[in-house]
C-alpha cells in the first residue's frame, strides 16, 4: 500500500440529491465538486478561511463583515455550526453564476442574500446608515445614497423592508449587478 490517499468523495446519494435539486449535469457536479474540495480538503465542509479564497480573484476590495454576513447568510441552517456543506456550496456556486436559474439560485433568491448582508443588525429591515454604508463600496456619493435611500423608503419609515428593496433592485439594474459582483464571487 502506497503513501497516496485519494481525495474524500461526496457520497452517491448526496451528489444525486444536488443534481436533481438544482438541475446539474454529471458534468457541472463534478466541477463544482472538485472546487469545494479545493477549500475543504480532507473535510466535508467549507470553514469560513476556506470560503475566503473565493473572494481572491474579485475587483472589489470586500470587506471583512461583508464577507462574514454572506458566510453566515450561506451558512445558515444551525446543523451547520458555522460551516459550508456540499449543498449550501452548490447554492453558494449558483448564485454567483448569475445565468442559472433554479431553485435555491433564483433572482429573488439572490435579493435576498443581498438584503440579509445589508441588514447587518438582523431586524429583518435596513436603516439608512446599513444601506449607506453598504452601497459606498461602489458608490462614490453619499448624498447619491441617501437620496437612492430616501426614494427607495416608499413608506417613509426610515427602513427598507424586502419588498421595498427587492422593487429597487428590479428598476436599478446597474446597482443590483453591481451589488451582486460585490456579493457574489466569481471565480
């Protein structure tokens, strides 16, 4: 027996359960398969270090608590303490690569991760300063943001809900790619 070890596998089952759900070829598994075990070695999941990589190639200059609100976003569900399993990353995948549209991976599923990275207190809302201080990331005007804010809040409440923001992102289109390339790593 040699000194070689093979690389960890998802389970058959598992790698079945993905394709079917987000409609993945063989072939598209595979990749994204070899992507997640390139950040997750010998373990069955992604920490937060490992989900970091994916930000390497991006033209944006993210920052640390964008990067952990989209971690924690991904990361969600309690069983997974922190950590990115296989599905989570294929969603994860999914979402970056915006020309896929499946369950899990939608537009307004997209929105939603955005909004929840806004919303940095988790009040299920964004107050003026949440939305400022995430859109001058690529917005060099704050007077330009609070004015963007302001007409966005329709119900003058001094929050945006999700149906307020998602109505935003569907008539500021350049402003919604360019929150989800700041968001969403390519690569």
């Amino acid at each position: 027996m040699g000194g070689c070890f093979a690389k960890p596998g998802i389970k058959p089952a598992e790698r079945a359960a993905a394709m079917e759900k987000y409609k993945l070829s063989e072939e598209e598994i595979r990749k994204i398969e070899e992507f997640f075990y390139d950040r997750a070695s010998k373990r069955k999941y992604v920490t937060y270090s490992g989900f970091r990589t994916l930000y390497a190639s991006s033209r944006f200059d993210q920052e640390e608590a964008d990067m952990q609100a989209v971690f924690r976003t991904i990361a969600r569900p309690p069983q997974l303490d922190g950590r990115i399993d296989f599905d989570s990353f294929v969603r994860l995948i999914l979402l970056c690569n915006r020309g896929k549209e499946v369950e899990g991976a939608s537009e307004e599923d997209r929105m939603r991760v955005l909004f929840d990275v806004m919303d940095s207190d988790g009040s299920e809302s964004i107050s003026k300063p949440e939305f400022q201080r995430f859109l001058l990331n690529f917005v060099d005007d704050d007077t330009a943001t609070s004015q963007m804010f302001d007409k966005l809040d329709s119900d003058q409440s001094e929050e945006i809900d999700f149906q307020e923001f998602s109505s935003f992102c569907k008539s500021n289109r350049k402003v919604y790619r360019k929150m989800c390339l700041y968001v969403f790593p390519s690569g």
